[in-house]
C-alpha cells in the first residue's frame, strides 16, 4: 500500500477491521490487543443492524477526528492503514509519514452501498459495545481515495 498517493482511487479488496472511538479507548489500553494489528487496516465505522438475508448493515464511515489521540500506539503495533471521513490534525498527518501508512477516505452518505461490498462480518472483540465492537471485515471492491499517504501529504491541503 505504501506505493499509493495522495488523490488515488482505489477498490481495496481483502480484511478491515471496524473500531470507533470506545474500541479504540480500549485497545489502547490493552497490553495485548486480542488480533494481530502488524500490516492492518482499521476502519473508523460502527455498522448498523444486519438486516434479514444480508451480510451486515448501513456502514459508513465516521469522522476520523475523533480517533487521532489513538493513532501512535496503534501505529506501533503495526497498524498500517485507517480508513474514515473528514481531515486529520497535522500530528497525524506526521505520524503516517514517519511509520509509513495511509489515511484512506471512503465516501460518506453511502453506508448502504459500502454494505454490498463486505463479503464477511465476524465479531473480534468488545461484543458488549454493539455496534461500536471491534468486527473483521472481508471486502471486495471496496472504494476508497488516498487521502494521507506515506509521505504525509494530504488531500485536503496539498492538492
């Protein structure tokens, strides 16, 4: 993923992971988080109730902002990519330069359409924060923009 830049289109195909702001409270706090985060992508999404005969309910992507006092541990322990909506404080933007991941975009409004995209849903860890749990994601075309890439340059400023 590290060859992508700023502005590219993408239809990522492989595992996610789901975690917003009270997973991502308490994966920092862990000693040892409960999956393996080393080459990973977290997605700042809590999905909607799965309705009868689909995969997974409306996920759409949640404003990143709110998670990025949580990007350098998880950074350390291998996370490679985050995937939301909305800018990054130039902290982060730094912090993907220096470990070498990526900020990805998916677009907003369109939680239904994402939906089609997951081919598999699996409950990982914090079942008791319902939708807010942490799920493994299997997706397929799943669309995105590169928004941070790893040389901290941004869609939102350097384009």
């Amino acid at each position: 993923m590290k060859y992508l830049k700023v502005g590219d289109e993408i239809l990522f195909s492989g595992v996610i992971y789901t975690a917003r702001d009270q997973a991502h409270q308490r994966l920092v706090k862990l000693k040892k988080i409960p999956f393996d985060l080393e080459g990973e992508v977290i997605y700042y999404c809590g999905p909607s109730a799965t309705p009868k005969g689909k995969v997974i309910g409306a996920c759409g992507p949640t404003t990143s902002s709110r998670m990025d006092k949580f990007v350098e541990p998880l950074l350390k322990k291998g996370l490679v990519g985050m995937i939301g909506k909305g800018g990054r404080s130039k902290s982060v933007r730094q912090l993907i330069k220096k470990y070498k991941a990526l900020y990805l975009v998916a677009p907003s409004g369109c939680g239904a359409l994402l939906a089609q995209k997951v081919i598999s849903k699996k409950i990982v860890c914090f079942k008791d924060l319902g939708p807010e749990a942490v799920y493994r994601l299997e997706v397929e075309d799943f669309p995105l923009i590169v928004a941070i890439d790893s040389f901290g340059r941004s869609i939102y400023e350097d384009l």
